[in-house]
C-alpha cells in the first residue's frame, strides 16, 4: 500500500505573484511620499520666494517715502537720473537688511548676486559671511507715463532645486504722491 504525502504550501507561481504584488504596493507607498516631500519643498521655496520680491517692492517704496520726506524728488537714489541703480533699462537689486541700499546687477538681467542667509537669525541679504541661497532677486522699473508720476516695479525672483529652473514674479505701479 503507497501513502501520498500532501504537502501543502505555496507554489512557486503564487509566491512570485504575492512578491509581485507586494513589491507594487511598497513602490506605490515610496513614490506617494517622495512626491509629497517634493511638493513641501516646492511650496516653501514658493513661499520664500513670494516674500523676497515683496520685499523688494517694499523696498523700493521706502526710498520713495524717505525721499519725500526729506523734500528730494521721489525718484532719486532709484531711477531719477541715469547713474541711478534701477533706472528704467536697467536691473538692480535691493539689499534690505540696515540703510537703504539699491546697486545695479552689472550685466543686466540674470547678472544680479545670489542672495545669502543668516543661519542664526534667517534674514536674507548679501553679507559676505552669510551662507549661500538658490534664492536671486532682479529689480526692474519701468516708467508708466511722460511726467514719470507713475512707475512699474518687477521683482523677479529666481531659484533652481536640480536640474529645475523656477521663477516667481511680482509687478507693482507705485506713484508719486508728493
């Protein structure tokens, strides 16, 4: 008399589907999280990006202000002559950190520094000892009008995460009010 001996278990097909399926299933959960990650990241450079140029708008406002408050034209020190930082043509950038100060990027567009932050206080600026940013921030002013009463302020902020070039622009008329 024979005894047939039943094993029971998997076969080799079901192990390989289960594995298969498996496998599926991790890779789903690593990319959901990995693209996650990636979007964080993307949002909060957007978001520091969105500051930077309001910053820069704000800056520009601040020498308009200071100026008429000290009886100069509104223009001076931002594009009231042609050896002005900013004056329309050109690109300049806005260091906000202390006193008010506005340079022209030398090679026009693309050409302006990259910004620099303080590891302890998180400001963001062009201090030589500070660390370097993928942050870079372009002003530019154009003349609304004949009189020049009115100008256009673009700040233009630029940052690259890999092989990724991103770009965040913010446009603002801000007038003469003396």
């Amino acid at each position: 008399m024979k005894k047939h001996f039943q094993t029971k278990g998997f076969s080799l097909v079901e192990t390989l589907v289960a594995v298969g399926i498996l496998a599926v299933a991790v890779i789903g959960a690593l990319t959901a999280a990995q693209s996650g990650i990636s979007s964080s990241i993307f949002s909060k450079n957007q978001v520091i990006a969105f500051y930077l140029a309001q910053e820069g708008v704000e800056k520009i406002r601040s020498v308009r202000d200071e100026n008429s408050l000290n009886g100069r034209s509104w223009l001076e020190g931002i594009a009231h002559l042609s050896s002005d930082p900013c004056y329309f043509g050109s690109v300049c950038y806005a260091d906000t950190l202390g006193p008010v100060s506005l340079t022209r990027c030398s090679g026009g567009a693309g050409s302006c520094p990259t910004l620099k932050q303080d590891a302890e206080t998180g400001f963001y600026g062009y201090d030589l000892g500070w660390t370097e940013t993928i942050f870079k921030r372009e002003i530019a002013i154009t003349s609304i009008n004949e009189n020049e009463n009115e100008i256009s302020i673009l700040v233009t902020i630029d940052w690259s995460k890999g092989i990724i070039n991103r770009q965040f622009r913010v446009r603002e008329n801000i007038l003469n009010w003396q």
